[in-house]
C-alpha cells in the first residue's frame, strides 16, 4: 500500500465520524428530522470495503448509509443538505438520511426496509452478469437482516445464478436492540451462507487494513468469475440504533471496552506506530476534516428548500395524464 | 386485421420486444422449460435460450427485487408472478421498492421493468388463488397498472408497458386468454393511461376494465333488445386513471353503472364513481351503481364462487336501476 492509501483510509474515518458528531448535534437543534443512524464505531467496515472497489463496482447499503455514502465519494456538504432536506443534497431532499443515493458514484443507496435490498443488490449483480461486464456488487447489510426472508431468498438466487456479488454482514451484535443470539439461529452469521454453499469469511470490523485485505483478496475472486462471496464483518455501533435510543438492551462497559477498540484510534496508532506517518500528518488532516466538516454544515444549511413544484417532479419519468 | 386470442397476443407483444430490444427478459416461475403456466412464453426458451428467459426459484420477492435491480443498470426485465395472489409475497418491493425509488432518489434514474402476472376468479381455485386485488395496488403512486380487456389491447399496451421507462404492473385475466379477438396487423402500441369507449351508447354509462369488459358487453347486447343503449367505458389503465372518457360518456347519459371483479368496499367503482361526482355533479341523473364481487372469500364450490362473482345478469338489473 502507498503512504497515500493509508492516509485516505485515515481521513475517509475520520470524515464519517466528524459528519455525523455534527449530525447528531444538528438532530438535537431540530435541524435533522425523521431518524437519524448512526455509523460511529463502524467506520472501518464500509472504508475498508469500498477502499478496493473499482469505479464499476456498485455500492449498496441499508438505512445506516451515510458511511458508505462518503467512502463512494459524495461530497460531504452534500450527505448534509441531504439530512437537512435541502434540495442540494444526494437525494435532492426527498430522501432524507436513510435514502441517499448517487448514480454517478456508482452508490445505490441507503434502503431503509430491513433486508429489501438484497434480492435488489441481486438484481443489480444479475444485470452485471446479463451485459457481461466485469463489476462486482457489494452488498452491505446488518445482522438483523439475515433473519427476514429476503436475506435466504437472495442468497439462493445469487447462487444458483452465479452472481458477481460480495455479500457484506456487518455484525455489530444488536439488530435494533436485540442481540445477535437471541434473534439469530446460529449466532455465527456466516453459517447461513455455508447454507446456500456460497464461501464465506469472518473479519475483524475494527480494523480497516483487515477488511480492506480481506475485501481485496474476496472481490478478486468474484470478479474472475467464482461467483458471490459471504463476509461476516465482527464491528459494533457506539451510539445506539438511532437518535433516542435508550439503549437498555446494553451496558456501559460493554460499550466501553468497545470504544477502547476504536478502529480510527487502531488505524491511527499502526501508522504511528509503523513509522507510516507522522502524528503531525494525521493531526492535519483531522483539521482539514474539521474545516470540510464545517463547510459543508454551512453549505446545507444556507442551501434552499426543494421548490414547491419539486413535490410532483419524478413520480413517473413518463408524461400522463390522471383525471 | 387478424383474428386471435388474448394468449397469442401477449405472447405475440413479448415476442417482438424481445426480438426489437436485447435488453427486454423475461424472469419468473417456469416461464423457460415449463413455457409459461399459461403457455404464453412456449417456445421463447428455445428460441431466445436460458439467459432471456429465467426460470426462477418460487421466490416472489427476489424474482421482483431481482428485476428492479435489474432495471436499475438499464435492462428491461419483465418479472412474472405467476398470480396476482403471489403479488403479496413481494408486495414490498412492488409498493416500497419499484413504486418509490425515482421519486425518492431525486429522479436520477429510471425503472423500466414490467411486472406481469394474472388475476380473477371463476375457475373454483379457492380463495386463496382467485382474487381480484388490482385496486390494491392503483393505490400506490409511481406505479403504472394496466389490466386490458381484448386481445388488441392486450398487446398494444403490453408493448407500451415494456417500452416505458416506469414500472408496469400488468395484470391479465385468466378466463380471458382463450377469448379471439381483432388485432391490427404489424406494428402498433397503445399508450398506457387512456380509457377508451368500446360500446357507444347514449342511454347509461358502463365503466369496466378486464373480464368485466366481457360481461359488460353480454348485458348491453341483451339491453339493446329492450331499447337500451350503453356505452361501455374501458378503462385499460387504473393508475393513471383517465376519467376524461367517462366523463363525457356520462355528461351525456347522465347515468352510470361500474362493474369490477373484485370486491366494492375501497374499490375500483369507489374512486371512479366518486371521480364522477366530483367532476359531473351537475350532470348526475341518479345515484351511481357499482356491480362487484360479494364481500367474502371466493368459496370452491361452484355455484357459491358464481353467486360471489358479478354476472351479467348484476349489470342489467343496475343499469335498469339507474335508468
């Protein structure tokens, strides 16, 4: 990896967290409405991942998306004129936090029905294979996902067909507030792909150079034709599931000895700690991030309304008449 | 002009789209080997081979999801549903998935796929395979749902419904697809969202879609011997609804009777009966008859399923009630 790999993995953490610390300060002054997701503590998961994917790879995620959104490359100030439903943002602000999406970033979305989007990742993946291209799907989703249906009936298909698809679990141990063995048969998750006979790894979340390795090495595989792939991503998210979450299904120390496993605190110290960079070089791309971070608060919130007429626009691409 | 039936005409609309566009499939539930569980794809696996005509796992939501991810890289899937009773295992990716997301990702793409499947009762399958949901899903905006009444229909709209950029629900009726109607020779399509007048008439106003169209035109043949004459309204389209046929018709009848197959309550005949007062108030000679399905799950037993289905002898008796 070249000095400026480790440096981008760096500022892509560092970028989520910051966007959403003044996300969640924006939610309590009642800018941000609906819920709010956030993907602290899990930032090592989607930068890793989406670190080795190649242009005409397609990114799909569930509603926890604002991580996935930033490592495609949409531009923070617009992730946060999305939030504040500005008609700048990714989504135009008929969206909102869990609906970003960017066709140009190859990003699609943010799906907010648990599980829905994998017979569509599925689909996006069948699509690849129809046209012959050489793209891979990444597919992210959270463990609660693999108890509904759609996570069994997509899986199937993606096997029987072959699909160029990397599955992505991320497990972070609660869907909402229930864990992981309470609502799941086998609580090692990756199990449920042995099911369907698609191959599959565990991965430590918390660490970005893991994931980022273990992606590499599993996207290449699919893409030379093997067909999908099963990471389980071990992670854990420190803030609860949403805004106003009481979070009574877990205790402090728990999160604690979670947040001393900080994956940009372990990315932070391996590049220290391995002569990488600098301290000081990390220090400055913090304050960039800051000034970014800012910029693109005062962007969204000086960013107009969708206008009325946007209330109508793009039910239907094609022009009719109802009446 | 030719003369053949419902079946030979969807299946001559597939044919042409997908020998005009190598980006229409066909996916769904024995629609390759097995030639269609109604036989309207026979002879379209060998023809166009495995890859345009997918046979599918019985998995409703990934054959629907599949195909909306499918659409989403440019393709033009056409998933079938082998009944519209099946529809419900993937009503969320018809209603929160295809219906929503160009509205809800700010316009930036297009999802041309054609959902086709087949309703309605009458051929003693229980109440579980006969039922008659299509208002259901009229009630979702962004989706397009088509439900055509003759074979010249049926294939004009089917090809507008694969050709258009927005997703089609198109639902047939299986007691119709031995029924021989005139088609146009050659190339022509119909466009989606226009009622059209099938029976003029100046006497009472009939507004009806699909099989009722059949039943329809046996009591305004009978009602001609006593002097009456009705003007049948097809409808053809229920999302978007074109009144502006109705309308007129009833402007110069002043009366109307609106006969669905499914049932009354929050119905098809609700909408346009109430679409009439809103916009022919004045024009209102007596209050509007809707002829519908009895408000029970269609019984096996044949005589008890008939009672329950509308009969032509329920549009005389309406139609001589509003005279």
């Amino acid at each position: 990896m070249e000095k400026q790999e480790y440096l981008d993995l760096y500022y892509q953490m560092v970028l989520i967290r910051l966007v959403e610390e003044r996300a969640a300060q924006l939610y309590q002054q009642g800018k941000i409405g609906g819920f709010l997701h956030l993907y602290i503590g899990q930032e090592a998961v989607s930068t890793g991942l989406i670190s080795v994917r190649k242009p005409q790879d397609r990114i799909i995620t569930a509603y926890r998306d604002h991580g996935a959104a930033l490592n495609c490359g949409i531009p923070a100030k617009e992730v946060m004129a999305e939030l504040l439903g500005k008609a700048t943002g990714c989504s135009k602000g008929k969206g909102g936090s869990m609906h970003m999406l960017d066709v140009e970033k190859n990003f699609w979305g943010g799906h907010a029905i648990v599980g829905a989007h994998l017979p569509i990742a599925a689909g996006l993946a069948l699509g690849d294979l129809y046209q012959e291209n050489d793209s891979v799907t990444i597919c992210m989703f959270g463990d609660g996902a693999t108890n509904i249906g759609y996570f069994h009936e997509a899986l199937n298909l993606s096997k029987i067909w072959n699909l160029p698809i990397l599955w992505v679990c991320e497990n972070n141990q609660y869907g909402m507030g229930t864990a992981v063995e309470k609502a799941s048969a086998v609580s090692e998750i990756r199990q449920k792909a042995e099911g369907y006979g698609i191959p599959n790894r565990r991965v430590d979340g918390m660490n970005v150079l893991e994931v980022r390795k273990n992606a590499g090495e599993v996207i290449d595989k699919i893409r030379s034709g093997e067909g999908p792939f099963f990471l389980e991503i071990i992670t854990y998210r420190f803030r609860g599931h949403s805004m106003g979450d009481p979070e009574r299904y877990r205790q402090a120390d728990e999160i604690k000895k979670w947040q001393e496993n900080d994956p940009i605190g372990i990315l932070r110290n391996v590049l220290i700690g391995e002569k990488i960079v600098t301290e000081a070089e990390l220090d400055v791309i913090d304050a960039q991030v800051e000034d970014e971070v800012q910029a693109a608060v005062q962007f969204a919130e000086s960013s107009p309304d969708p206008e009325p007429e946007a209330l109508f626009e793009n039910v239907y691409a094609g022009e009719y008449t109802d009446g | 002009m030719a003369r053949i039936t419902m079946r030979e005409a969807i299946s001559q609309a597939l044919w042409e789209e997908m020998e005009h566009d190598p980006n229409v499939f066909i996916m769904g539930e024995e629609v390759g080997l097995w030639g269609g569980t109604y036989a309207v794809t026979k002879g379209f696996y060998d023809h166009f081979g495995a890859k345009r005509v997918r046979d599918t796992p019985i998995a409703e939501a990934a054959i629907i999801g599949s195909a909306i991810g499918a659409a989403l890289t440019g393709l033009r899937p056409i998933a079938e549903l082998m009944t519209i009773n099946f529809a419900f295992s993937a009503m969320d990716h018809i209603v929160n998935e295809a219906a929503k997301f160009r509205y809800m990702f700010g316009g930036q793409f297009t999802i041309p796929m054609v959902i086709r499947t087949v309703g309605g009762g009458g051929r003693q399958l229980g109440a579980t395979h006969s039922q008659t949901p299509d208002a259901v899903f009229a009630h979702f905006p962004g989706l397009i749902v088509v439900s055509p009444g003759t074979p010249e229909d049926a294939k004009g709209l089917l090809k507008s419904a694969i050709r258009s950029d927005d997703p089609v629900l198109f639902i047939e009726n299986a007691t119709l697809y031995q029924v021989r109607g005139e088609v146009p020779e050659g190339e022509y399509t119909i466009p989606l969202g226009k009622s059209k007048i099938q029976r003029p008439g100046k006497d009472v106003t009939i507004v009806t879609y699909s099989k009722m169209l059949e039943i329809s035109y046996k009591a305004a043949d009978q009602l001609a011997k006593s002097g009456i004459e009705a003007e049948i309204v097809d409808l053809r389209s229920l999302r978007p609804l074109d009144m502006q046929p109705v309308i007129e018709s009833f402007k110069k009848t002043n009366r109307a009777v609106i006969v669905e197959e499914g049932w009354k309550s929050y119905g098809v005949g609700s909408e346009v009966a109430t679409r009439i007062y809103e916009n022919a108030f004045d024009y209102v000679d007596a209050p509007v008859k809707r002829v519908a399905q009895k408000e029970v799950p269609l019984p096996y037993n044949q005589q008890l399923e008939q009672m329950a289905l509308p009969q032509v002898d329920d549009v005389i008796q309406a139609v001589k009630e509003v005279l």
